[in-house]
C-alpha cells in the first residue's frame, strides 16, 4: 500500500501533489500555444448545436456542481450566453423545462453518480445535446452523451475529490475558450492572453505545492479544534469558497459554509466571534477592494481571517491573522490556483483531528443509488 501511495501518507495527499501533472494531462493535446487554438473534438462535434442554443445547463453533484458553478461565471463572462448550473437531483425530478435547442454539460468524476445519469436519461430523451466531461473513460454517463471530453486525472482514490476537480476546472476552461471561439465573442487578444496563463497553471501549482506546505501545516494545527468555519469568496472563486467548505466538512469533521463573501451580511455574520476561523479567498480580481472591506467588517468582530492571497498583495496579508500566497494570474483562471492551499488546509486539520482523509465516514467516492 505505501508503493501505491508513492512515498505519501494518503492516497488524497499523494492526489493534491499530482495536481501539476494531471492539470498538464488535461491540457496536453487541447491546448496548443504555438497555434494558439484550442482542440476540443467533443466541442466541434456539437459545434452546430452550440451556435442554436440559447442556453446551456450544467448538470452535476457534489464537487463536480463546484467544477460546474465555476463554468458558469467563465462561460457566461467569454461566451455571452446564459447558463443554468442544475444539482442532477433536484433536476430530475422537477420536470424542469428542455427543448432540442438545450445543450447540457454533464460534470461527473466517476460517471456513475445515479442522479446525474438518470438526469441526462430524461433531457436526452427530450432531444437535448448532451456533452460528458467525465473522468472515467467508459463510464455510464460517457457512454449516454452524445459528445464529450475526458479529464485525464488517471485514478482518484481518495474520496474527497481534489486532482480530479482541478482537472474539470482546466477542461472547463478549454471548453468555454472553445465556444467563445466558435461565438466569436472574445477578442484574440483576450484569447491569447488566457490561453498562456492556463498554459502555466501547472508549474503555478508546484510553486504552491513547493512553497506553501509548512506555512498551511501550522495553520492548520492553529485552527484545528474549530467547531465551525466560513469560507467566503466572490465572483470566479464563490464557487472556491463553497469547494473549500465542502473539503473540510467531508475531511475534518468541522462544520464549515460557504458563501459569497457580501452575502454574509445576510446571515452568517450573526456567527462571527473570536473562535470563528474565516477564510477569504481574496485573490486579485477586477473588484478586490469589495473582498478587503468584507475582510475589514469580520476583523471589526473579532473574527479570525485566514486569506488566500495574490503574491504581492501587502494589503489583504496585513488584514488577516494568517494568510497563505499564491502566485498571481489572470482572475478568470485563479479558482485552479486558489483550491489547492484549501485542498491542503483540509488534509492537514483533518490528519490533526484523526480522521481518516482518504475514507471519511458515511461518504462513498461515488454514488450509485439515490
Ligand atoms: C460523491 C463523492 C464526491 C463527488 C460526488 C459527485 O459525493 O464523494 O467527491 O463530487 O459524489 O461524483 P461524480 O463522480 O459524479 O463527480
């Protein structure tokens, strides 16, 4: 067993630190900077019913409805086209509304989630195009989509899903680079300049992996008898914060949530006192004044920030009691840089509260019954 985790404690540490290579995998092939043109064959496949469609639905469960929240901010932000990001099981069961112009974007890193594939079963029978992006060569929920793409993170076995979400995250950003092509709603220049930040992801996540570990260890000793946490983010990286509260909830045991970092004026805020461990994913965007004044108003409680930062950012590291860096880039593609250290945050609160990470209570990797 410790030759099948390669020197690692647990297959989910052994998975995080591959991240740099199965992100490459994912984009090997599709991505190509000397041609600067993405290839996605599953894409042009279904080239004709993408320019019809005046909607696209993302269907998914768990992490991968993560994976899926975040393509709907980068979708909606290249391709100026609407999408609607459904959980498979509220989906299929409220006779929700599909017409043969509705192209589907099923997310699931087994291709088996029970949900999913019954949700996929019903639009397809109603003439909706369905595309897979699934993990599993093979699976069911490859083999019913009408096109498709595969991750290419090879096998996940920890049960909390990490290389496997950065993996639909960079694929989900090949497929809307793609469509904003075939649309022809993004400049060249934008293009050009996403597709060389992407194309970078990788060794950005070794410089995190190669760089940040002591500093997220000692975090999370600091932090691990919390009874609850709250992870906030806006824009590209809210669908970071609900990822980053679901890892540490399947991991540790601590109650966490997840919200958009304003809204927890709304409610949350009701909760903040100095046990509270709040953690800002507050990387560089076009709006990131608004991500320190929320910083700012939980410090006024006396709120604990833990702030993952762009490299650089003197402001928001000062704010908060801890912070983790890194490095900078493009915002539409920062949630495959800033899950990692939350990714690592889990695995160390939880190896410190003895819970077994890779086969935590009550989860199963993938779910096949209702
Ligand atoms: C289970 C797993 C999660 C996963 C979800 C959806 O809950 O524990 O890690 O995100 O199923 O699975 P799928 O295989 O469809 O991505």
């Amino acid at each position: 067993a410790a030759i099948e985790k390669g020197g690692f404690d647990h297959f989910m540490l052994k998975e995080i630190f591959e991240q740099p290579k199965t992100i490459f995998d994912s984009l090997r092939g599709r991505l190509d900077l000397d041609k600067s043109s993405v290839t996605l064959s599953g894409i042009e496949a279904i080239e004709d019913k993408i320019k019809q469609a005046r909607r696209i639905i993302i269907v998914a469960c768990g992490t991968s409805w993560h994976a899926g929240l975040m393509a709907e901010y980068v979708i909606e932000e290249l391709c100026r086209i609407n999408v609607e990001v459904e959980y498979a099981s509220e989906f299929r069961y409220r006779n929700p509304i599909i017409t043969k112009e509705d192209v589907i974007i099923a997310i699931s890193q087994s291709g088996e989630t029970a949900d999913t594939l019954v949700a996929l079963e019903n639009a397809k029978e109603q003439g909706a195009t369905i595309f897979g992006l699934v993990n599993v060569v093979g699976s069911s929920i490859a083999r019913i989509s009408h096109a498709g793409a595969y991750t290419h993170a090879g096998p996940e076995i920890g049960v909390a899903s990490t290389k496997a979400y950065t993996a639909q995250l960079a694929v989900l950003q090949l497929i809307a680079l793609k469509i904003a092509k075939i649309k022809g709603t993004i400049s060249d220049e934008r293009f050009n300049t996403l597709l060389l930040d992407l194309a970078e992801v990788p060794e950005k996540v070794d410089f995190i992996l190669n760089n940040q570990v002591e500093n997220i260890q000692r975090i999370a000793s600091k932090y691990s008898g919390a009874q609850d946490a709250l992870f906030l983010g806006r824009g590209f990286n809210f669908p970071t914060a609900l990822e980053g509260a679901l890892k540490l909830k399947e991991i540790s045991y601590i109650h966490a949530e997840g919200y958009p970092a304003a809204e927890m004026k709304h409610g949350p805020i009701a909760l903040v006192d100095e046990n509270l461990p709040v953690i800002f994913v507050a990387t560089k965007d076009s709006y990131h004044d608004k991500i320190i004044s929320n910083m700012q108003e939980i410090k006024a409680r006396k709120g604990k920030v833990i702030a993952i930062v762009s490299e650089g950012d003197e402001i928001a590291s000062s704010l908060a009691d801890d912070f983790i860096v890194v490095p900078n880039c493009n915002e539409v593609i920062a949630p495959l840089l800033a899950v990692i250290p939350l990714q690592l945050l889990s695995y160390y609160i939880g190896i410190e509260r003895g819970v077994d990470v890779d086969k935590p209570r009550n989860l199963a990797k993938s779910v096949t019954v209702e």
